[in-house]
C-alpha cells in the first residue's frame, strides 16, 4: 500500500474537508492538521484498507459521520430529568460509570477547556429529579474556522438508558451549535456493543465512511 495514503491525515485541504469531511479524515479536521502519527500506527480509509494489513497490525474500525443541521428539532426531555450543571469532575466519574476499559480523567477534561474549540454551551449534562443524580452527559466542540460541530462524549448511565435521554443530548447539541456551524461530525467504534452508530442516524446523521485503525501487533 503506498505510504502516501498515510499522508492524508497531516495534508488537507481546508476546501476538501469542507466538502466531505468523514471521506477526507478519520478526525475533525483542527485536530487533523496538527495531527502527527505514531511511527506503530497506520490509519486507512475502508476503500483501500487490505486483510493483508491484519498480518501485522491490530484493527480497530471506525464510523464517521455527517449531519447537515437542516430541519433541527427542539428536543423535549423525558419527565423526570432536567439539564443541570456539572463540573468536570463529575463529567469524567459520569463518562467512566457508562464505560468498560474507557475513561477520561477531570485533569483531561481541563484541558478540554483550554482548545481552540471549547465552548462552555456545549457541555450539557442531565440528572434525575428525583435522585439529583447525573444519568447522562454530552460534550461538543465547535471549530469556528471552518464552522464544524464535533460531538465528543455522548454517554448514558446504564441504567437511564432506553428512555430517551442520549437522542436528546444529540439534538440539543446539534441545535445549540447551528448557529455558528455549517455541519456536525461523529465517529464512533463500529464494534461498540451499545450501538452507537444507531442513535446518531436516528437524530438525523448520515453517510458511510469507515475508517480502520491499525496498531502493529507487538513481536514475542
């Protein structure tokens, strides 16, 4: 495979990105451009990934997604939850409590605040009225260059979900961002037992680009 193809991620077009950002990138496109890949680390788009790569590497495929913001809905909250402030200690224990073997730290989570493409109306968290508990939480990004929402975290409580709540994260952040965005992105892994892919093209999400994620495997 011609190394060139690993070139794509550190050598966009702003123009072209705008245009098909899932078929240009595997990532929204202000982290693309600083973006260095490790010399172990191989990122392929599925129309010219190869099995052969599985001989030596390990893959982890991605979806990426894209939402054109048109006909937005203002979501309704379930009875029984209502938006709430958290901190971003309570966002990285919320996003570690809906996750096996995935996490964020408060200290990550701080920086988080420090990008670029912070912006404080799209953290948005939910809790149960009756417990005050946080049940669900999303964080969004908002890259004004070339006027691109990103959907970060979107997670659910275990035991909240099926009620509505991650449909309302999503489109409470896609229209909290329409004024200032021209369209959304989301990835997500393709493999991930809750389906994440399923709640993002219920909102509205579309397109078909994957994009395969390979690790050389470690020599005995």
């Amino acid at each position: 495979m011609d190394d060139a193809l690993l070139q794509t991620e550190t050598m966009l077009n702003r123009e072209e990105y705008s245009a098909n950002p899932c078929r240009a990138s595997s990532i929204p496109y202000w982290k693309a451009i600083q973006m260095q890949i490790p010399d172990n680390m191989r990122i392929v788009h599925a129309d010219v990934f190869s099995e052969d790569l599985l001989d030596g590497y390990i893959d982890e495929p991605y979806f990426r997604l894209k939402h054109d913001l048109i006909d937005l809905v203002v979501p309704q909250l379930p009875d029984g939850f209502a938006v709430c402030y958290a901190s971003c200690k309570e966002y990285a224990d919320h996003i570690g409590g809906c996750y096996s073997g995935i996490g964020i730290s408060e200290s990550e989570l701080q920086g988080y605040t420090q990008r670029k493409v912070y912006c404080p109306n799209l953290w948005l968290a939910i809790c149960d009225k009756t417990t005050t508990k946080v049940v669900a939480t999303g964080i969004a990004e908002l890259d004004r260059e070339i006027h691109e929402g990103v959907l970060e975290w979107i997670q659910v409580s275990p035991g909240s979900r099926g009620r509505g709540l991650g449909e309302f994260l999503v489109q409470e952040l896609l229209r909290r961002m329409k004024p200032t965005a021209y369209f959304a992105t989301v990835s997500g892994q393709c493999n991930n037992p809750t389906s994440p892919e399923q709640l993002y093209r219920k909102c509205g999400f579309t397109g078909h680009d994957v994009w395969h994620i390979l690790r050389r495997k470690a020599h005995d």
